[in-house]
C-alpha cells in the first residue's frame, strides 16, 4: 500500500471513531461508590455508565455497585447526582440506576446483530481519569468467562479495544455511536482481551427491574415496562397530550404485543385514543375491555408515531 493511501485509510479510521466518540460521549458517565467494610471502615470504588434515558435512567455493570453504601453518579458536563440502584442482575453483570434529572443526553441502545472484525469503541473513566476513549474490533462472539460472583458470563462480545479498571460499565458502541454492549471483564495481564455484555441481554434484564402489577383478570397486552420522558421536540413535533410515555423492556413470546410487532424501546403514548404517561394509566386504559376486544395503541419508534391494532387476552394477566 502506498503512503497516500495508508494516509487516506488511517483517516478514515480515525473520521470512525471520532464520530463514535463523540456521539455517545455526552451520554457517558463516571460512577464513584462508598462500599462500607468490616470495623467501620469503607472503600472508595469507581467506574462507567451510560444513560439510555432523557429521565435519568443509566445502565451500568452490577459489580460496580455491588455492596455500595452511597452511589454518586458525575455527568460529562460536571453535574453530579446521588444515584439510586433500580435493579441488579449479578449473574448477567447488569444494573440500572436512576438520577434526578431530566432532558439528559441520551445514547441509543442498538440491538443490531454484530460480525467479527466490525470496529467498536469504548468509552469510560480509566483508573478515574475521566472521559477516555479506545477503540478495537470485535474479536469474538458467544464469549463465556467464570463469573467471580458464581456461575459463568455467557453471551460476550470478546474485543481487543483496551478495557481497564474504572471503565467497567462503560458502553461500547458500533461506528455509529449506538451502544451494542456493557463493558465488564478483562483478563489480567492479558494484553486485547476485553469483554462486553450484548446490549441484547441488558433489555432483557432491564425487564426484570420493572415493578409488577398484582396478576388481574384484566385483558393484557403481555408485555412489561416502565415511565419514561419523550423529548419536548417529538412531543411538539406530533403534538402528543403527555411528555412521558410507556418504554418498552420485556415483551412476552406470542403474546399480543409479539403479535403486533411491538419491539422492545418502543414508547407506548396511546390506547385506543387515550394518553398513558405510565404502566398504571395504561392498564387502567385497558379495564374497559375483555378477552377478544381489539385496541389501537399508538406508540414511538424512534422518532416516529405509529399505531397498531391488537386484539387482547387475558393469558398473560398482569393488566399490561
């Protein structure tokens, strides 16, 4: 290859990861913990996370908030938050915090499949050094690694983009800045061996922290999520009544919500007409009806509106 052309590819690498960077950059954010010990004492920990949600919603590794006594969260433009632990999956390596803020930079959770030798970045706080990037290919897929917690890590994004103790937690995104897994692991001493837990199984998971509604003979829509804030600009764009909506983390096979090609991060605004801003306003929206009714539910996807018809049962009974 000549020097012209190690020049023009060595740039476009380089366009690729900037872009990458400095997409999902604002979204990223640096986790210190208060872990209390024996005889009083405590120990400090740090690491990464990654808002996913306008409302303040930030998906991280269970590890770094294992054992905390007090979660401080510090955003990309210096604002820090105590943070609260909505959920954690210690066997999948996955927690769900919350802060108090609103209209948040957000980065996309991309679902995508991936292929051996794409590019991906990773961005977090390093041994707290704050904002850092490093960027790799995925080495490997279907990764699995004892977890120190028990049992094994299954499901790995395996890559040679260098991962270090602070960033755990951190996302590790695709060219395009879309997040496609949690980074979680290294191996010590081993030099382009870093780990990410697939964005695929944190929605999962994420569906596992979402408060149930007691089990109802009331129609259901089978599926499972949780209030989030819509941005001020598709609210106004589609003139929609609320500014808070239904997300989408959980959606049971073949229920009626499969059915109707609902996806997961799809943002439930409307049933059959009627604003629900949360999962109590939209099973209270679907009382009225019985086993066999169909309903239009009108929803986001992205930044678009839709709506679809789905014909109800009462199989899945949680009113939802």
């Amino acid at each position: 290859m000549s020097r012209t052309r190690e020049n023009e590819a060595l740039d476009a690498y380089s366009s690729l990861v900037n872009f990458a960077a400095e997409r999902v950059g604002p979204a990223v954010v640096k986790i210190e913990t208060q872990v209390a010990r024996a005889r009083g004492r405590e120990n400090q920990g740090q690491g990464s996370g990654v808002i996913f949600r306008r409302d303040g919603q930030i998906l991280t590794n269970a590890h770094v908030v294992e054992g905390a006594r007090t979660v401080r969260v510090i955003l990309a433009d210096g604002r820090q938050f105590e943070a609260g632990v909505s959920g954690a999956d210690r066997a999948h390596d996955i927690a769900e915090l919350r802060i108090g803020a609103r209209n948040l930079p957000v980065a996309e959770l991309s679902e995508r499949p991936l292929k051996v030798g794409q590019l991906v970045v990773a961005v977090g706080n390093p041994y707290g050094l704050g904002w850092t990037v490093t960027s790799g290919v995925v080495s490997a897929l279907n990764r699995e690694l004892p977890n120190p917690r028990g049992g094994k890590l299954t499901d790995l994004i395996q890559t040679d983009a260098p991962i270090n103790p602070g960033s755990s937690g951190g996302p590790l995104v695709d060219s395009q800045g879309r997040v496609v897994g949690i980074t979680t692991a290294i191996v010590p001493y081993a030099q382009g061996l870093g780990f990410a837990v697939p964005t695929s199984t944190a929605f999962r998971i994420l569906g596992k922290f979402i408060p149930r509604e007691p089990t109802t003979a009331a129609p259901a829509l089978g599926l499972g999520g949780t209030q989030t804030q819509i941005p001020e600009w598709i609210v106004t764009r589609h003139r929609l009544p609320n500014t808070e909506g239904v997300l989408i983390l959980e959606i049971k096979p073949d229920s009626p919500a499969a059915k109707a090609s609902l996806k997961l991060n799809d943002i439930i605004v409307q049933v059959n007409g009627a604003a629900v801003r949360n999962p109590a306003e939209m099973a209270s929206a679907l009382k009225q009806f019985k086993s066999g009714d169909t309903v239009t539910v009108g929803f986001l996807r992205a930044s678009t509106k839709r709506q679809v018809t789905v014909t109800l049962n009462g199989k899945h009974g949680t009113g939802t």
